[in-house]
C-alpha cells in the first residue's frame, strides 16, 4: 500500500528533511494519523501477542514516525517499557504529545547508544531507507541475545495480484530501484522478496522464524478501491501493457479496479472525513451527500472487507502475498 510523493530520497540527510517537512506541514497529527486502519493495527496487535516473548521487557518501535503503532505494541505489551525511535524530530515531538506511556527519541540521540531491546518492530520502514545493508547493522545493535523482531514490508514475491499486474506492464517493475512496483510511493527505494530480507538479517546472525502474507488478492482489492481513484486509473491504464495481450489484461483488471473504487467511494469519503474531524460546511455537504449513496455502497464495502480478512486468516502462510510480515530471533 501506498500512496503518491514528490520525494526522490537519496540519503539519510534527505530522508530527515523529507519527513520533518510532511509532519510539519500536515499539522497536529495529520500526516499518516488515519492512514492505517483499525483492521491493521488489530492485525498487527494480534501478531505481537502470539509471539514467543519474555514475560517483561523492552521493546522498540524502529522508525515509529508519529507514534500510531508504538502504542499498539504497548497494548500488546503490557508488562513492557515501550520506546519510539526515528529520524524525522517533527514526527518524535508529536508522538512524544500523543502518546505519553511511550518514551520516544531520535535517531541522533547519543544517550541512547548501547541500549538493547528484547523486541524490535518496522512497519513499512526498510524500503524507505538509503542503505539497507547499514540499517540492518544499526538495528542488530539493538538487540539482546536471543531477542525477536517483526518486520512488516512491501513483498516482492510472485504471484500477487500486484505482481501479476506489474508483469503485463512495460514500466511495470524498475530494476534500477531494487524491484519497486510502478505504482509505489516515490519514496521507496526497495522491493524485497522473503528471501533477499532473510540474507540480509542472516548476515546479523538472525533467522527467519515466521512469515507472514497478506494482499494476494482481496487484500489488494480492498486498498486499491479505498486509496485515491486516481490511483486506481493509473493502475488501470492498458496503454502500458508489453502487448496486445496485456493491454486486454490490464483492461479487465483496471474495469474492476475503477468500478470497486467508484462503489466505495461515498464510505471511503465519508470515512475520510470523519477521521478529519474538520467540521465545516464544506465537510458537512460533502459528507451528507456520501450519506446519501451509503445504502448502495455498503453491501460492496462490506464484502470487499469480509472477503480480504477471511484471505488473511486462511492463506496467510502462503508467499505470493503484496506486503509480508516477517519474524526473526538469534540464538541465546
């Protein structure tokens, strides 16, 4: 899941300018507050608790931006002192005023050098960063002996509907930007099949111990016809597509794409504005005349979810997923 920037980010110093501007501009709590769904962050919950934790402990939310899924993981941690770390300060000074159980600090931050976690979480942080081999580093210095951490990332593997849309496409894959989907924020600069992730963390002495995948088809269905429907036209354009073949593919992948988008839309809008809580009389209409389509839409938004968590809940274990939860530990 993503969604469009004008970021092109080259290193670590960029990146921090990049972020501190989309969390200053977008105001108190704006920028990615009501990205992620009350379905993700349960998902997410639920997955920590099945882990195979100490009973207490430390644990550390790597590149928390403004805090949403640190406090996610102190609720399924409650005997745990819970930390926030990450590059942006405009994004740690908001977490920091909204989530006061949590201690949060930069990634600059000297006073915190040497300090070891028992468990560690990234959510859709390592295809952002620079240089993935020397964050890699940065984070097994984190960690404890026999210590555990949970990654949740683009996935490059095949078979998603993602990627077999890509595979039509001329421009559908960019090599030069380690297998970045064409339809992806402009900021990633990675795609990472289960095992390039598993060869980079083994260098750390950690292996992989539970996968996790989600997306294959309803999932992806389900953020496509939520996310901006430009989106779902851009992904939708058969001008791309490597032959007559593929331009006839991409169509009727795009003609559902579109018209889920178009169903959705009045709770989508509706939605949107309700997590805003922006009350004026442009809202207002706005919101009122989605109401008025929210019988029609309803029955497709409450299929289009059913369907999507009951493909996470049974095929879960299988690989050719669009987005991978991935769980590693070392050795004690």
């Amino acid at each position: 899941m993503c969604a469009e920037t004008n970021s092109n980010l080259r290193n670590k110093e960029e990146s921090e300018k990049y972020y501190d501007v989309r969390y200053s501009e977008a105001g108190s709590f704006a920028y990615m507050d009501d990205y992620w769904q009350d379905w993700k962050k349960k998902r997410i919950f639920d997955l920590i608790k099945e882990l195979d934790l100490p009973e207490r402990g430390e644990a550390l939310d790597f590149g928390c931006g403004n805090g949403v899924f640190t406090d996610i993981i102190r609720q399924a941690l409650p005997n745990y002192q819970v930390y926030g770390m990450d590059l942006s300060q405009a994004a740690i000074d908001i977490a920091k005023e909204r989530y006061k159980e949590c201690l949060f600090f930069h990634s600059g931050d000297a006073s915190y050098n040497g300090k070891k976690f028992d468990f560690l979480f990234t959510h859709h942080v390592l295809e952002h960063v620079y240089d993935i081999e020397k964050v890699a580093e940065e984070i097994a210095d984190y960690m404890k002996p026999a210590s555990t951490m949970l990654h949740i990332l683009p996935c490059g593997n095949k078979g998603s509907l993602e990627y077999n849309l890509c595979m039509l496409r001329k421009d559908g894959v960019n090599p030069d930007k380690g297998g970045v989907f064409f339809f992806e924020d402009k900021g990633h600069v990675r795609r990472l099949t289960t095992t390039q992730l598993s060869k980079i963390f083994s260098k750390e002495k950690f292996a992989l111990i539970k996968d996790y995948y989600s997306e294959q088809y309803y999932g992806a269905l389900r953020w496509i016809s939520e996310a901006n429907p430009l989106t779902a036209l851009k992904m939708a354009n058969p001008f791309y597509g490597k032959d007559l073949e593929a331009k006839i593919k991409i169509l009727k992948i795009g003609a559902l794409l579109v018209f889920l988008n178009l169903l959705r839309m009045p709770i989508n809008i509706m939605n949107r504005l309700k997590s805003k809580r922006i009350n004026n009389w442009k809202n207002n209409l706005l919101y009122t005349a989605s109401l008025i389509f929210y019988p029609l839409s309803h029955p497709f938004d409450a299929y289009i979810r059913e369907r999507a968590e009951e493909e996470w809940r049974r095929r879960k274990k299988e690989s050719n997923g669009s987005e991978m939860y991935l769980v590693f530990s070392q050795p004690s």
